[in-house]
C-alpha cells in the first residue's frame, strides 16, 4: 500500500516508521467543530457549515489519528473523484486562528495538489511545517478541500480593523484566488462598505470594478452571518467560482459565480479608536515651550502652571465655557509630552463651522470684541510691565540655592509655580490682543547676539546664561542634563554695541536703553548669580513674558538641583521622579517616599503627532487628514522661496529650506542662513515664527506630514504668505532654462 513517506520520492524511504495519519473526519462530522481535535481552521468551517453558511466540502486529518491508511485513501479518492479533481491541503492548529492570534501564514499550505502520491507529499509538507525555529512542535491537524477555480477572490474583515471601526467592513479582493492576495504577491483593490454593502469609497479610485453591487450585498450578508455564528466580526477569506458569469438575477443586474467561504478567524488586531467626542490634541504651541519628553516633577513645575495659566486667559477673554474649563485641562501630558487641546487654544478649526457662523459669540468673536471695545487692551501692556517688573525684584532677591533651608527653598519653589501661572496667562492675552508690529524686536533675536558675543569673549556656552540671562530663550528648562545650547556662531551678530545685530540696526523702532539692574557675579558653581534683566533689551510685552516664563523655570531647575544634591548621591538622579507635593514635602522636613527607590523612569516615547485624540487605555490615535500631498500650511512670514529640503543635520545646503516637526527654540541660530523654514506645527506667534519675519525668512507652520512628504534634498517652493508648499520638478526647470 502505499504510503505517506512517497512523498520524497524513491529515496525517502528513510522516513518509514514516522507520523502515518490515516483517519479522515468529513467537515460536516459534530466532532470536526472541535479546536483541539481538528485544529481551529478546519473547526471554524464546520461550524459555518453547520451554520448554513457557504463552506466547500472537505475532510480533516485530527492530530495524532490511528494508523487506518485505507480510510484516509478512500477520502481522498471520494472527495478528488479518484484524482480527477485538485485539492487544497492546508494546515489546521489549535494555535492558529484563536481570538489572541492568528498566526496567519506560518504554518504551511499545498495548493492544486493531483494525484495521491502529491497529495501525500503535501500533507506531509504540512506536519512538517509544525516544527517551529525554536524546536518546539505545534499540534497539527490537517484540511484537505477541493480546489476551487475564483473569478474573483479576496479578504474581507467584518470591520474596520485600519480605523477600528464596527460600522463598516473592508474588502480586499484581486482577480483569481486570494492566495496571492494574502501572500504579498498582488496588491489588491480595496472596498470600505456599510454593514449592508453599500460602497462607501474604493482605493484606488480609478481601479477596475471586480464586483457588482449585488455582489457587494453578498459579501455584507456574509460577514453579518459569519459574525452572529462566531459572536464577533471575522477576518474571511473568500471567492466568487467562475460559473453563472453573465446571468441575471430578478433585478436585472449581472450575477457572477457562487461565493465560497474558505476561511473564517476572528479579527485580532483592531486598531483602537477614540470615543465619540474625543478631545483633538496636539503638541502645536506648547511644544515651542516644553519640547522634550518630561519627567512627573518636570510635568508638575512646568505643564501644570502653564494649564492654569491658559484655563484663565481663556476664562477672561470668555473664549471657552466656563463650566468646560473647569472639567477639560487645556495642556495635559501624553506620554510624557505635552499637548494642547487644539480647538480650545484655536489652534484647529471648530468641529462644524456653520454654526460658528450662526453663533453670535463664539470664542474668536469674543476675543474679537474685547480687542475692539478695548476692556483688556488698554490695560495689558501696564499689567504686563508690573508683572514684568515684580518678578524681576523677587528674581534678584532670591539667595544662592545653597544658601536657603529646606523650607525656604520649598517656599521659593511654591512662588515659582504660582507665578508661572500668572506670566502664562497675561503672555496668552498678550499675544492674543496685542498685535506686534513684524519687525518688533524678539528675545530669540536678542539671545542670538548675545549668545555670538559671550562666545567671542571666550566665555564658555555653561556661563553665558549667568553673564546674559536672556540667552535661555534660545533653551528648554531640564531637571536631568546639562543645558542645549545651539552650536556654531549664529549670524547678524556685530561686535561693539552690546546685543544689537544687523537686523537690529535696520529696525525702525528706537533703541532700547538697558536695565538699570547690575549684573552680579556668581559666588561659586553651586550657586549661581540670580537671574535679572541686566543689559536686557527693552522688548514688547509678549517677548517679555515669554523671557521671564524662561527665567523663572530656570530658577526652578536650579532650586531642585540643589535639593537633589541634599538628599545625597544614591537618589539625587531620582529627584525627577518625585510629585511636587513629595518634593514639597521633603524639603519641609519629611522622609522620601518609601518606593523611590523603585521608581523607573519613563520609557522614551516617539513625538507625538501634529493632532490626535485619544482613545481607550490612553491609546493616541493620530488625526487622519484628507489631503492631497501638497503643502496645506499656514503662512507665517511672507516671501516666497525656492531651495533645498533641509532637516538640520549634515551639511547644509546652498539654497537650504529647514523641514521640521516642532518650532525648536534651539534652531533659532540656523534662520539667518536658510531660504525658508516649514514646520509641521507651531502657530505665527511661535519664537522662530516671529524670528522668521525679523529676518525676512518665508516660513510656513502646520505644513500636515511635512517631514515624511519632504525629504532631505527634495527641492520645493515655499511661499509664506499663503502657507503653500510646492515640490518642484528639477529637470523641468533645467529644460527650460530655469534650474538652480
């Protein structure tokens, strides 16, 4: 008789004495619903055909069956008509095809296999595919079907699993069998349909039509029997017979072949999805503050401030209800990164722009208003210069860290906190009512000069902070490291008139006259001098609250240094991990918490996208946007340019156009030599969006993707007056005279 060991041919028959399944189950057995005993596959079809639903006839080989090679034979030649017929023999595990994981494509499958020697062969092929790399041996059962010749074939899941969506399904189908569909070989046409096979929209959508819409209807009355029988939506592969093409059904319309259900498993991987409502967030402005991922002690002294800050600009200004400020916080973390709700700040258009325009008071009109009547206009500047001046005295009067007990220094930390709250609001009014003239003086611009002429004095990049202040606008606040400062000589700077520069000396507004305040020398390298406005330009009262914001978040991170020094060595690199409360708490007097010891920190998270929102277990779901490739930015800065994709790294090109995701303030230094600058967020009231006009730079911000549809070297126009940004066609150019 012969044997499954043939299937190597005349020199195999050293395999005798190996696996020798020989017992065949029929699918429409009760026992082939069985997982352990026919394997998952060949279960889920049975019950599906139990079920009624369109499943091709066919047998199992259960795991470990008895040695009965005739039986096995005669359901073979019954369901091959004695060879006539090709078979499908596929793998069937218990591991495969579970609610927890596919396993899809691991184990193997024999397509139109003929006669019994390759019918052997290939389940043999199967059992063996059962050894996996790491030795261990998956229990196996094998499905043998005929093999079907499809007009049409494909995938369908029973939802959405891209978007996570369960009101629409997804179909995926290529001319012929879906093998070649699941194995990579074709891409297929993709179908988003309603529940009841409506076609929603087709990708792409010029391709051909592999369906009628009775066939649509088909495929949706499938996946809805297929999810009542397994109790979920199922990821179903399946195919139309060549029959029947060109027949009509009662309506006239085309009817293709029978559709077969070849396989059925549950949908494993949905992607999660925001509930309805769901906050859209981004990194947007905030992230021009707060760039890096934070610590808890670093989101407490710096993200929490900021919220409350923005919650009161936004109450006074009536730009957001009272009743959501006080449940919704404006600036959260995420990950460790902050973020913005996007709507609120108005930093994204609202969710139904009619009705923005049928509402007589949205929140813009409101602060429209305001800004009009002049309520708050008339008395921002004043407020901003009494602000601006009582944070400079206490500034000064703060004694070295080291110098301050512990509850002194946990005093000082309060202030710091409640006066951040304070400096954010009027600094959001501010900027929001106050329109600055373009050219208006910046403290980046300041910082710049003066970081070029600490430099040339020889004074090292970890002193010029302490000799001028206002060189931290060009920084972030960090508890953990040393100071980013930027590297290389920033241009415009000109030696002799102490932080002027050449864009300066065209300004048509009078020259500042610096602070009367002195500037004093620090006492030792653990107490630095206080930071004032010592030779500080007089600036507009937005970039002067924006400057102390920065002063007094360094006061912080040198008040908290010094308290990680006093709790010693072995948990002063921890001090991040601590609440602000704890910490509070510490220097009143109070033991460490008992677990800081245990306390990791957090894992470094990927940037967080241009807007989001977030769905359940704080799973962030990027906004899908509907654009059409090209630049959909905001103009920030007029101009128009053409130059080279730039990303800041490497050398930098000629004719350089900076791409970047976020408004870094440490990019400041490379503006005065770019032709043009793209963001993917950032607002026209960013640092280098403001920069970007005192230079003269074309800048565009949430330019969507930019970074990804921009690659370093790329050749675009940018204009930044409309915020479009064009890839151009070099060789284009060059044919007509006009390449770079």
């Amino acid at each position: 008789m012969t044997t499954l060991d043939e299937r190597h041919g005349e020199g195999a028959r050293e395999a005798a004495g190996a696996y020798r399944p020989d017992a065949a189950v029929p699918l429409d057995q009760l026992t082939a619903t069985e997982p352990l005993f026919a394997g998952s596959k060949a279960a889920n079809l049975a019950r599906a055909a139990r079920a009624g639903l369109p499943v091709l006839p066919g047998f199992v080989i259960p795991e470990g069956a008895g040695d009965d090679p005739a039986t096995l034979r005669r359901a073979w030649q019954d369901l091959s008509d004695s060879g006539a017929l090709p078979l499908v023999v596929r793998s069937s595990s218990p591991q495969e095809d579970t609610e927890q994981s596919s396993l899809a494509g691991q184990f193997a499958s024999v397509l139109d296999v003929r006669g019994w020697s390759a019918f052997a062969t290939a389940v043999r092929t199967v059992l063996d595919s059962a050894h996996r790399p790491d030795g261990s041996i998956a229990p196996m059962a094998v499905l043998v079907q005929p093999m079907l010749r499809a007009r049409v074939g494909g995938v369908m899941f029973g939802a959405d699993p891209v978007e996570g969506r369960a009101d629409r399904m997804l179909v995926s189908a290529v001319r012929g069998g879906p093998d070649t569909l699941v194995s990579g070989e074709q891409a297929g046409t993709n179908y988003w349909l309603s529940r009841r096979g409506r076609l929603l929209r087709t990708e792409p959508p010029t391709a051909e039509a592999l369906f009628t819409r009775s066939e649509l209807r088909r495929l949706a009355r499938l996946a809805r029997r297929a999810r009542k029988v397994f109790g979920g939506p199922q990821d179903i592969e399946f195919g139309f017979s060549e029959d029947q093409v060109g027949g009509r059904d009662g309506n006239h319309n085309r009817v293709g072949g029978r559709l077969w259900l070849f396989q059925s498993r549950p949908i494993t991987a949905m992607a999660a999805r925001p509930s309805r409502g769901a906050r859209l967030l981004g990194p947007g402005p905030v992230a021009e503050t707060l760039p890096d991922q934070l610590q808890p002690l670093e989101e407490d002294l710096w993200v929490a401030p900021m919220a409350r800050g923005l919650t009161a600009a936004l109450d006074i200004a009536g730009s957001a209800p009272r009743r959501l400020l006080r449940t919704v916080p404006v600036v959260t973390t995420v990950g460790g990164r902050a973020a913005a709700d996007l709507r609120l700040l108005g930093a994204a258009p609202p969710r139904h722009r009619w009705l923005s325009l049928l509402n007589p008071a949205p929140g813009a009109r409101r602060l429209g208003a305001a800004w009009r009547v002049g309520r708050l206009t008339a008395a921002l500047p004043g407020l901003a210069a009494d602000l601006v001046a009582d944070v400079d005295r206490r500034l000064a009067r703060i004694p070295a860290p080291g110098e301050l007990p512990g509850p002194e220094l946990a005093a000082e930390l309060r202030w710091t906190r409640a006066v951040l709250v304070s400096l954010h609001a009027q600094e959001a009014l501010t900027g929001a009512l106050l329109h600055e003239p373009p050219k208006s003086r910046t403290a980046a611009g300041a910082a710049l000069t003066a970081l070029a002429e600490t430099r040339a004095l020889g004074i090292p990049d970890e002193r010029a902070a302490v000799v001028a202040p206002i060189v931290l606008a060009l920084t972030a606040p960090n508890l953990r490291g040393r100071r980013r400062l930027p590297q290389g000589s920033p241009a415009g700077s000109v030696p002799g008139s102490p932080f002027t520069s050449s864009r300066d000396t065209n300004d048509p507004s009078p020259s500042p006259s610096p602070s009367p305040t002195p500037t004093p020398t620090p006492a030792s390298r653990h107490s630095p001098a206080p930071l004032t406005a010592s030779r500080t330009p007089a600036l507009p009262p937005r970039e002067s609250l924006r400057l102390r914001i920065r002063w007094v978040q360094e006061v912080q991170v040198r008040l908290v240094r010094e308290a990680a020094r006093r709790l010693g060595p072995a948990t002063a690199d921890r001090v991040s991990l601590l609440r602000w409360p704890e910490l509070a708490a510490v220097l009143d007097g109070e033991p460490l918490p008992a677990d800081l010891h245990a306390r990791v920190p957090q894992a470094e998270s990927p940037p967080l996208p241009d807007a989001f929102r977030l769905a359940h277990g704080g799973t962030v779901v990027a906004e899908r946007t509907g654009g059409n490739g090209d630049g959909d930015g905001r103009g920030v800065s007029g101009g128009r340019a053409v130059g080279t994709v730039w990303d800041g790294t490497g050398p930098r090109p000629a004719d350089a156009v900076l791409v970047v995701r976020t408004l870094d303030p440490a990019l400041a230094p490379l503006l005065p030599r770019l032709t043009g600058l793209v963001a993917q967020t950032g607002s026209p009231l960013s640092h280098l969006a403001v920069l970007a006009r005192e230079f003269g730079l074309p800048a565009v911000v949430g330019a969507t993707d930019a970074v990804r549809r921009f690659p370093p070297g790329s050749h675009i126009t940018v204009d930044g007056t409309t915020g479009d940004v064009r890839t151009e066609d070099v060789k284009t150019n060059i044919r007509t005279g006009e390449g770079r």
